[in-house]
C-alpha cells in the first residue's frame, strides 16, 4: 500500500464468488467496501465528474479487512468461497489500452520504416490515413 493510503481515495475491484462475478470497491482504513450499486463497473467511477470525492462519498457494504483480500490473491492458496482482489481494469481500461496498443504499433511500423525522415514518415501516415 502506498505511504498515505489513509489519505488516499483507493478503488479495486474484487470477485465475490456469492454473486459470481465481479464488484467495485473502495479500499478505506476500516476496510474494504463495496460500492457497485453506485458505480457497477470501474468506467462508471473514472467517467464521474469528480471520481475521487464520488468514491469517498459512495456508501457500501463492508466485505472485510483488506488483510483478508491480500491473504486470498494467491490463486494456489487461494480460498475460492472467499472474494479476492482482481484488477481494477474492466470496460473502459480495456477499450483504451486496445486503442492506445494500436496507435502505438503503427507510429513504431512507420518510424521504422521512415528510418528518422520526416518527409518519409510523413508520405507513410498519408497513405495509411488514404486506405
């Protein structure tokens, strides 16, 4: 945990095997809650107007002690009647780093085949941007 996680507005998301699928939670000093009837899913919380005060405000149901989530992460150890962290990650995450993957691979293709001409690189964008 960082250093000032008391003071820090903490989102996760967990699996809780009672209702076979995922929940947003708010990771607070007292423990861990889940605040999905707010925000059922992590794109929900980002896309808020204030995300960070939204998940301070968000009431939820305590699951448990984050010591108790930590303990079941391990998949070979893990507990599975028990939730267990997951990534945080889900709809909006994914699109993203898809499109971002994307962007990323073509300007690397394009560079390479530029070999640092600008004008080159330049006739290349033109001709991906044309097709």
């Amino acid at each position: 945990m960082p250093d000032d996680h008391g003071d820090a507005a903490l989102a996760g998301r967990v699996w809780r095997p009672e209702l076979g699928g995922p929940s947003v939670v708010a990771i607070r000093p007292d423990g861990v809650f889940d605040i999905s009837a707010s925000f059922p899913t992590m794109r929900d919380l980002c896309e808020a107007p204030r995300p960070a005060q939204a998940l301070r405000d968000a009431k939820g149901e305590k699951l448990g002690a984050l010591a108790e989530f930590l303990a079941n992460i391990p998949s070979d150890t893990r507990d599975a009647r028990k939730p267990w962290l997951l990534a945080p990650i889900d709809l909006q995450a994914i699109k993203a780093a898809g499109v971002t993957f994307a962007i990323s691979m073509l300007e690397r293709v394009i560079e390479e085949r530029a070999r640092g001409n600008p004008a080159a690189a330049a006739a290349i964008r033109g001709e991906i941007v044309r097709l």
